[in-house]
C-alpha cells in the first residue's frame, strides 16, 4: 500500500509495532521510500530501531546504522529526500492531469459507462441506454423506477454482475462527459475528444433541471 496517502496501512502498522515490542531485529526493505515516504512516519521507525538496536537494510543502499549519528543523519536526509521526490511527483502529475483536462483529453480509469475502455469511442448498446434513460428521466420516470427496470431486464453495469442504484444512474445523468463536455474536480473546462451520447442539449438540461430537483 502507498506510503504516501495517508491512508492507514495496516502490515506498516504490525511491522512497528513489532519493533517497539522487540519482536523483530531486521527490517529489510527495496529502499527506504518503500517503507515510508513520510519524514514524520521515518522518524517513528528510526526511533523504534533504535530502542532495540534493530537493523535496517535496503536492496538499494545496504544496511542503516540506527545506533551511529551517521546512520541516523543518513536515515534522516533520505527520509527528506523521499518526501521531497514524492510531493513533486505528485505536484507534476497534478499539472499533467489539468493540462490533459483543458485539452478535453479522456483521463484513464475505470470505463465509463457507454464507452470502450479508452474512454473515447462508444459502445453502441451502452450508448442506447444512456440516450433512454435521459428520455425517460425527462417524462418523469424516476431514477428508482428506472433502475430496478434495468435490474429486471438484465442489462449489465460496467463491472458487469453488479445492480444498477439510483445513484449510479444520477451520477451517469449528471456527468458533463455523456452531453460532450471535459469536466476536471467539478468544473466544466470545454467540448470533451469524445462523442456525446446524449446531443440534444436542449433535452440534457431538462435532466438537469429534473435531476437537482430535491423532490425527484
């Protein structure tokens, strides 16, 4: 798991716990970025190698004395590095994510519903059920309604065995991508590379209009 989100990682967790209890004397990692690349995180690793005299050895940069000042300096300064590295990767990647987005370029992920796995060209039949459900949200048909028909028919959602929600259905008839349009954290930035699978917008603003209407 990523050492850079702070999301909880639990084999990171049993790992220092098993320092602090003195249960392990060797950690052996790639490199030091792979154990964490949070300085604040190194320091609780550092810490519990020390009380034990545990010993830390990387693939990349042989083994860390903990015991020395020269060890935990270089321990300290790698940390620093790894967390630099990270944040600039991340802030590069950002950047190349707008940039793509102000493009109108397709971003990768999960298939969206209605489109081959490139994000761009369309599958036909998805394309259809797309195009009947705005229809149908525009007669009044709700979105309950709507998925369980789809449930019964046994039309398949993109992860194929799953069931279709009202709110998977809202967030299809919500989404700026379905009428043509690139969308990037919420904002609309222009036309989208792809085809619209709804071009009428006269008929995807009455979805809209229906869609945030707290009643429906």
């Amino acid at each position: 798991m990523s050492a850079w989100h702070r999301k909880r990682r639990p084999g990171y967790e049993r790992l220092l716990a098993g320092l602090r209890e003195g249960r392990w004397s060797v950690v052996l990692a790639w490199h030091t970025d792979r154990v964490t690349r949070q300085l604040r995180d190194l320091l609780d690793v550092v810490d519990a190698l020390k009380a034990h005299n545990a010993r830390l050895h990387t693939v990349k940069g042989g083994e860390i004395d903990m015991s020395t000042p020269e060890g935990q300096y270089f321990a300290h300064t790698m940390g620093a590095r790894d967390q630099y590295e990270s944040a600039h990767r991340s802030d590069r990647t950002r950047r190349k994510l707008l940039a793509n987005a102000e493009a109108g370029q397709a971003h990768g992920g999960q298939r969206p519903f209605g489109y081959e796995s490139d994000g761009v060209t369309v599958r036909e039949d998805e394309a259809a059920v797309v195009r009947l459900l705005a229809v149908r949200v525009r007669a009044g048909a709700s979105l309950y309604a709507l998925a369980r028909e789809l449930n019964d028919a046994g039309v398949p959602t993109v992860r194929g065995a799953a069931r279709w929600h009202p709110v998977t259905l809202r967030g299809i008839l919500t989404n700026p991508r379905y009428v043509g349009l690139r969308a990037h954290k919420g904002n609309v930035l222009g036309p989208a590379c792809w085809p619209a699978l709804v071009a009428d917008r006269d008929l995807w603003d009455v979805v809209q209009a229906r869609l945030t209407d707290p009643s429906h």
